[in-house]
C-alpha cells in the first residue's frame, strides 16, 4: 500500500508498483500549460474569442484540462485533445456574449515593426481576417482556425472537434469557399472605390 501511495504522489513510478507493468503516465496539467498555454491563447483569439473574455477563456481551458485530465485516452496527440477542449470553450464563449464585435484596438501590436505602413498594414490584414472568420458558423471556424492557422494535421483537427475526418475535410472545403469569396469580395469593394 505504501508503494501505492508513494506512486500517487509522484516519488516511485507506476510500473514498479504494478508489477513491471507499463502503464502509460498521465499528462501533467502543468506540463500541458507549459507547452500549449501559448497556442492555447492563439486557438481561442483565432476562434472569436474577444480580448475582454480572453484571459477567462484560458483559464477555463486549463479547468477544463485539469478536470478532465483523468478520462483523457492516449489515442491520438494531446495536442489536438487540448485544442478540442480550447474550440468547445471557445463556442461557450462566443454564444453566451453573443454576436463578436471587431475591435482594432484589441489586436496585439508587432515587437518590432520595420515600418508604420507595415504596422498599418498588419493590423488591416487581422481586421479582415477576423472579420471573414466571424462570417463563419462555429464548425466551419474551429477547423479552418486549426487546419490553416494553427496547422494541425486533419486527422488532429477531427479528433480535436469529434468528427469524422471526411467531415473535417468537408467543412474546410466549406470554409475555405466562404473564405475566398468574402476576400473576393473585400477586393471588389476596395476597387470601386
């Protein structure tokens, strides 16, 4: 019993307990923020969350991680189980605010910018992003943000928004279509004027 709860606590590895057994170690929430906390940030600004619910959208990420941290199966990447938690609260987040705003002031300025056009310009472009992607619906979203801007594998963005991987694939044909058109769009506008 004392090897038992001397495994609980971290001090003599499960295996040796157990007999020898390899029992696979359970991810460490601290590690997990540690390695994820900054793509975590990405995936949610990515998906509507606003700069206001921001930092509580991140905290509740890691809740959820931490609460659901037990139950998570070693199948696939717990890269792509942490971003399935980060679009699901990200969805919460959104519905219960309601319809985003776009704020110009909310996004991030460059450390360096070589130059004010250039800054300009950057802002412009994420503007005009995030106004595309609010366009969206919820599903079409979470896997264009995954796929394109956090370059996750298909078969991690399926797993991370369970579905299957022809649905994932599906839905960013669908997005990147709407995508194109409201860019397509954004460029006849900017011509007649």
């Amino acid at each position: 019993m004392r090897a038992l709860v001397a495994s609980a606590m971290g001090t003599e590895p499960a295996s040796q307990v157990l007999g020898g057994t390899d029992v696979p170690a359970r991810p460490d929430p601290a590690t997990i923020f540690r390695e994820h906390g900054r793509f975590v940030h990405s995936v949610l600004r990515g998906l509507g969350v606003q700069k206001a619910d921001l930092e509580d959208a991140f905290q509740e990420v890691f809740m959820v991680v931490h609460r659901k941290i037990d139950a998570y199966e070693d199948r696939g990447s717990l890269r792509a189980w942490v971003y399935g938690i980060c679009v699901r609260v990200a969805i919460h987040v959104r519905r219960r605010r309601g319809k985003p705003e776009i704020a110009a002031a909310s996004f991030p300025e460059p450390v360096d910018p070589t130059t004010p056009a250039e800054l300009l310009s950057e802002q412009q472009a994420r503007r005009i992003l995030y106004s595309i992607l609010d366009q969206l619906d919820d599903d079409k979203r979470a896997v264009f943000v995954l796929y394109e801007l956090e370059e996750l594998s298909m078969p991690e963005v399926a797993q991370s928004l369970n579905c299957p991987v022809q649905t994932a694939y599906s839905r960013l044909r669908a997005a990147r279509a709407a995508v194109n058109e409201a860019i397509e769009s954004f460029r006849q506008q900017k011509e007649t004027r």
